[in-house]
C-alpha cells in the first residue's frame, strides 16, 4: 500500500510540473522578449560645450520614454527627452564634462528598456 501510494504521489508530482514547465515561458523566451535595442544618430560625438541631440529608434514598444540613464562616471548629463511624429525619441545630451569611450545608454519606458551603445570620441588615454 505504501508503495502504491508513493507511486501514486510521484506520479501527481510529475503532472504538476509537467503542467507548470507548459504555462511558465522559459529564461530564453523572457530574455528574448525583454531584449530591444536603440539604434541612436549619430553614434558617437566629441566632448564639446554645446549639448548633442541624439535620433533614437527602438527596437520594440516600451511604452513612453520617460528616462534615459547613463553610468554617472561617463560625465554625460541627459537633459530634454522627446518623441517626434515619426516615433522617433531625440534626447539632449551634455558632453561637456564627458569621458571618452563607449557608454551604455538605457532608454526607460513604462514597459520596459532599451539600450544603445554611445560613444564619446576623445583620445584613448584619458577614456576607458
């Protein structure tokens, strides 16, 4: 009898997970579904006294673009975030303390992010 019901309760164990494994999508298909990528214009600026505005398409729908971060030690300041007609998002970015080399930009949408490379051209020795 035990061993009929240890059966029994395995057997169940394996249906339960079966049906969990059907309804869960897995790390690949949430990555997949999480990835998008801005493409930006231009892709890269030198370190000057006028801000540069940036073109950004997206990759996927993230809803409304409220932020764009960039790590603190870049030196880049985010100033006026856009969306034009064309679905397009032109952001204004102050490179006048910027360090060279390539920054990761993460465009922040109520559903989501997308990131682009960004680089701030200069010589080598004082970037990253």
């Amino acid at each position: 009898m035990k061993k009929l019901f240890g059966i029994l309760a395995l057997s169940a164990l394996a249906a339960a997970m079966a049906v969990a494994a059907h309804t869960q999508p897995s790390l690949a298909e949430v990555q997949q579904e999480t990835t998008c990528e801005a493409y930006v214009y231009p892709d890269s600026a030198p370190a000057q006294s006028e801000p540069v505005e940036i073109r950004a398409r997206l990759s996927a729908d993230i809803g409304e673009v409220t932020q764009v971060e960039v790590d603190d030690e870049s030196g880049l300041a985010i100033g006026k975030i856009e969306t034009t007609e064309a679905d397009s998002i032109v952001v204004s970015v102050d490179t006048s303390k910027a360090i060279a080399g390539g920054w990761t930009l993460h465009f922040r949408g109520d559903q989501g992010v997308c990131t682009a490379q960004w680089i701030v051209e200069g010589d080598s020795a004082s970037g990253r």
